[in-house]
C-alpha cells in the first residue's frame, strides 16, 4: 500500500517514526510537504477543521500521474473487513464513490444549513444524495482529464466561502453529478447513528468500515 502524506508542520523524525510502525504491514509512507500558501487565507478553520482539512483537494494537481485511485478515508473510520472488492470498483464513467451522508437519513435529520439548500437544491431536484467524504475513492485518471484544484476554488468562490461543511460541501458540490454510491451499511457506517437506530453491535460488526463520526474511538 503507498500512503500518501500530505502535511505542513511533520519533520524527518515523524517521518521516520510512522515508516518505523508500519513497517510490517506493507505500508509505504510517501511524504509531500504542502506550503501554506497554496490554499486561500479565508478558508474556514477551527479546532474541529484545521487547514490540513484541504489538503486532499491538491491531491489532483500533487499526485503522480501514475496514481490513477486513491482511497481516502477519516482518521476516526476502522477498517473492520477486506476491502479490495472496494478498492477494485468499476467506476462505470463516475469520477468517485462514495456512501450517502448520514446512514443514508442525511435530509431528514435536518442537516443542511441556509446555504447549503440554496447551494444544493438544483441538485437534489434532479435526484442528487448528498455523499459522505469520509470513505472517499477517487479516479484520478479521469478526474485529472477535467479538473484540478482551481475547480474547487472556484466552487469556493461560488459559495463565498460559507462553507458549513468544509470541503465535504465543495467535493458534494463539484462531482454531485458523477458519483457512483456504494452501500453506506457496508463501507460507512455511521457507529453512533446506527446504534441509535437499533442496529446492534453484532450488526454493525458485519460493516467493512466503521465510521465514528460522533464518539470518538481514542476517547
């Protein structure tokens, strides 16, 4: 596995600390230090949301042109099952896959904020399901022949930066037609949505990913 690593503030001994752990499970750090500069001032950061946030929004720009997918994931999913049939999906034409917000409840939990109706709503007219970026899978090759980062920059500046959701709202935004959905049950389960849906945890043990998007795992 190449793992890619975006980052701003690491030094060689983190580098070589992280490459120290993983080394017996065929994991390859690939470090690319990303400048500050390279991202707009006004984007909204927090002690939830900081810059680094952004950073996967360079990956078409940074990335070798020999990568052509990528796998992204949340810090707070567990991998609980093999996932290559994931990894190996035929995007049949679509630039990425992706689970649907929420345990697929994303409308009626009342989410959306002002902006984000009147940013979305041509979209969910024409039958579009907002999409989760924590379990992201992207085809680079085909995202590379249109886009880059300026397009999301671009979407930025369309929204005016009232970004309530960060870059989930811009990756919604700019591949809300060109998105194959995969089962939320199996690649993004919501653990604290789930549990109080009444899915047990024999249940949700039968998920690939886990995705604690609530209560975190580390607390």
């Amino acid at each position: 596995i190449d793992a890619y690593l975006m980052h701003n503030e690491l030094i060689d001994d983190d580098i070589i600390l992280m490459r120290r752990n993983l080394k017996n499970y065929d994991i390859d750090i690939i470090p690319i230090y990303i400048d500050r500069n390279m991202l707009p001032d006004n984007l909204i950061t927090n002690e939830q949301w900081s810059i680094e946030t952004y950073f996967r929004l360079l990956m078409i720009d940074i990335l070798p042109e020999s990568v052509d997918r990528i796998l992204y994931l949340d810090v707070d999913t567990i991998v609980h099952k093999n996932i290559s049939e994931l990894f190996n999906i035929d995007f049949n034409g679509n630039f990425i896959c992706a689970a649907p917000d929420c345990n697929g409840m994303t409308e009626s939990l009342g989410i959306f904020k002002e902006k984000q109706k009147e940013m979305f709503s041509p979209f969910l007219k024409k039958g579009f399901i907002y999409f989760n970026a924590g379990v992201m899978l992207y085809n680079m090759e085909s995202i590379r022949e249109i886009y880059n980062f300026d397009s999301y920059l671009k979407a930025m500046y369309e929204w005016e930066f009232q970004i309530p959701a960060n870059d989930q709202d811009i990756l919604n935004y700019v591949y809300h037609d060109k998105v194959l959905y995969i089962p939320w049950e199996k690649y993004d389960l919501f653990a604290h949505l789930a549990y109080y849906n009444g899915i047990s945890r024999d249940g949700a043990e039968k998920a690939s990913i886990i995705h604690f998007s609530g209560l975190k795992p580390w607390d």
